[in-house]
C-alpha cells in the first residue's frame, strides 16, 4: 500500500500537479514558498501574523532575499497565497515548516513553535503527505519530537500513509551569489520513502545539488555542525585579535597575510559578537543536547564564552579611548554606526550593535545610532529610532563613534574627517587614508 501511496505522490510532484504549503513566512520560509510556487506549484503560506498574510496576498515584499516582482508574478497568478487559517493544510500534499527556533533566557532551546506547527499540521494531516522540518535545531528532533505528534493526532503511520524528512534551511541574507534556489539542500527522511519523496519536491524547484543522508538525524546534526564550525572560528580570531591588540600587532593584516596561503587556511575576522538567526545560537542545540549523553562540548562553550564577550571588550577598549582625552565612560556620548547583524542588509535579530549598545547604556553613555539599512530597531521591548542623515553635525557631536557593522554606502572618509575617535570593529574603514583618529579592533 505504502508503495502505492509513494507513486502517487512522486506522481504528482513530477506533473506538478501537488500542492505545497509552507509554515512561517520570515527569512526562509518566503523566500522558499516564492520559488516553490515559480517552480508551477499552487503554494500556500501560513502564518500566525495577519500582517504578513495581508503582505503576500497583495504581493508586497518584506524579505530582503524575495525579489519583488518575483513576489508579484506568482500572486497574480494565483500560484501563491497566505492566510492564518491552517485548516487549508488539509488540501496540500507538501508541507516544511520554517518557524524560528530561538533560545530561551537559560541558552537552551525554545521549540515551541516546532510543536504548535507539528500540531496544527498533525490536525490536517492525511494520507499521501510528505511533512519536511526545515528550522534548525537538535539532533533527534523530527523523529523524537514531530513523528510521535503525528502518528498519535492522526492516528496515521510513518513511510505507510506519510512521509517524514529534516531538511535544514540554509540562508545567507544579503548574499549575492547563493539564493535559496541554488544552494545545495541536504535531505534525510525517516526512511528511504521519505527521503526520497522530499527529495524529488526539492529537486523539481531548486537549481542546486540535493544531498541525501541516510536519517534525520545526520541532516540535522549535519546543520549544526555547519554553523558550529563558524562560531570556533570566529572565536579563534576574536581571540587573536585580543592577543594581537596586547601585542601592538594589527590583527586584520595578520589574517590578510595567513589566507596568502592557497590551502590548509580559510579566512575568518574578528568583530563585536556573533549575529543572525544561526551563528550565535545553534551550537547551544548540540551543547544542549550532549548533556542527555553526559559529555560537555568543551571547544564550543569555549568559543561561546569568547564571542560573548567581545561586546564588553568593545566597551573597555572604548574606555581606553575616551581616557586619552580625560572622558569618562558615563556622560560621554557615543555614535554607534551600523546595528544590522552584517553589512548591506536590514536583519538585525542577535546583532552584537544591539548588545555592545546596552552596555554602554549600563554605564551611563548617552547613545545615537545611524544604520542606512536600520531606521529603528526593538531590543528587550524598547523601540530605538536612529538618526535620518549621518551628517557633519552627528559626527562632531559624538565624543567616540563605533563602527559595528561595516556597510558599504557608508562614507568612511567622510566620517573620519568629521568625528573625534573612531574605534573601528569591523574593519570598515580601511581604504580610509587619513587613520589618525583611528582605532581598529
């Protein structure tokens, strides 16, 4: 029957003929149900924000990496829609779900929203579905946390009636060359029906390679492994840079000179924290769950620990700064420039700027902030509004202006003639001729 049922479904994912539903419509999920529905799948985008519905259904874009006709196009041809009632998953045969999978106030894992996804999902589910999880999160999550809720919601079996995959999204905000049409996707079901189900769907949308792994299980551990290897890494080189400050050695141009080497080095930079929606918070998954098999992932809370402090260390090289010209820390007024998580985008979720912010807050600074991409930012439940224009005015207010993220429509020369002290983060302004009032990180 089983088999029965499979041929059915690649049937109809081969004719295009299947119906696709994509919960959560943030920064994987619209990008996702986007080229699902250019692929000549009739796609359905759930949400729990009406906002965002009322956005796609009128083919208005919020999504940096959406492009905006691409949006339109497919509304208008009745190829996408979005609404918040999910008894409409009743009527798709694909369904990934793509919510956020933050950390809660003890760094351990907040899977809430995968729960109250799977149960809505389990409540539509019916014979013939291929369920995918693509939010990041622990090893063991879709077989210990999604298959159990539906099985028993729908009284239906796994690999006999439906099919069960972990596929992890993999998106970079703001690049230019890898979308979500073209890079790789990993895929591993709960047995060889599933992964080969979700496979097809993904290889009838996607302009990429589709890797198959033999479990869930390595598909998930698999992501976190990807992102795990960036935070030690970038560890690595906020330490040096630490190292290399109390050794009156630039950091920036040691790195420069190591990725000479044409093999055995991959270039990794220093900066004020760790930022976005991966990095900062996925290594917590694994250190998490390491605990049920009584080992301590040492190197990564290592790591953690580095990165976590890189915005204090900002905070007391700033200090230094402001003690060559007998200012204080509390009073003193502070630019910070740029609070996105990475250059040219409007993503701030985990930036550092917002954490190096509140600490100079906690030491009585008096903050301004310009990001040419970041009008107004919320943190801790505090709307902060940044200034309109970086002008001559601003500059020469600020007693130290921070560079925290190194967008590129900035005019560095303009702010270093204009500004008192500079403490430069990121390297941003390095083609800045001019460095006398200058510091880099």
């Amino acid at each position: 029957m089983s088999n029965s049922i499979k041929e059915q479904l690649l049937k109809k994912i081969n004719e295009k003929s299947a119906k696709v539903g994509v919960v959560g419509l943030g920064y994987v999920g619209l990008p996702l149900a986007v080229e699902k529905a250019k692929a000549g799948y009739e796609t359905i985008g759930f949400d729990v924000q009406d906002e965002k519905v009322k956005l796609v259904n009128e083919g208005h874009n919020y999504i940096g990496d959406v492009v905006d006709t691409d949006l339109k196009k497919v509304v208008s041809e009745k190829l996408l829609s979005a609404t918040t009632d999910f008894s409409f998953i009743r009527d798709v045969d694909f369904v990934a779900i793509c919510v956020p999978t933050p950390l809660d106030e003890y760094q351990q894992p907040d899977i809430s929203y995968v729960k109250a996804s799977t149960e809505a999902v389990a409540e539509y589910l019916h014979e013939g579905m291929v369920v995918v999880l693509e939010s990041t999160t622990y090893p063991g999550t879709t077989e210990e946390l999604l298959l159990p809720i539906l099985e028993e919601k729908s009284g239906l079996k796994c690999g006999v009636d439906f099919f069960l995959a972990f596929s992890p999204e993999r998106v970079d905000p703001g690049n230019l060359i890898y979308k979500t049409k073209n890079t790789p996707k990993v895929v591993g079901g709960v047995g060889k029906d599933s992964t080969e189900v979700a496979a097809a769907m993904y290889r009838h949308v996607l302009e990429s390679d589709i890797h198959e792994v033999s479990s869930p299980k390595v598909a998930e551990m698999e992501k976190i492994l990807e992102n795990t290897y960036r935070n030690i890494n970038i560890g690595l080189a906020n330490e040096m840079a630490i190292i290399c400050e109390k050794m009156g050695i630039n950091v920036w141009e040691v790195i420069d000179a190591a990725k000479s080497k044409p093999y055995g080095f991959q270039a990794f930079y220093p900066g004020p924290g760790l930022g976005g929606h991966c990095i900062p918070l996925d290594p917590y998954y694994l250190t998490w769950k390491a605990r049920e098999y009584d080992y301590h992932t040492r190197l990564i809370e290592t790591s953690g620990e580095i990165n976590n402090y890189m915005p204090q260390y900002v905070i007391e090289r700033c200090g230094r700064i402001l003690n060559t010209f007998k200012k204080p820390l509390n009073g003193s007024k502070v630019l910070i420039l740029g609070v996105a998580y990475k250059q040219d985008i409007d993503d701030y979720r985990e930036s550092p700027a917002l954490k190096v912010v509140e600490n100079f807050e906690k030491v009585g600074a008096e903050i301004t902030f310009f990001d040419p991409f970041v009008k107004e930012y919320k943190f801790k439940g505090v709307k902060h509004i940044g200034l309109e224009v970086l002008d001559e005015a601003a500059l020469k207010n600020a007693d130290i202006v921070v560079v925290t993220t190194a967008h590129t429509n900035v005019d560095y020369d303009f702010v270093q003639k204009h500004s008192i002290a500079i403490f430069d983060t990121k390297n941003a302004m390095k083609n800045v001729i001019n460095r006398e009032n200058i510091e880099l990180l």
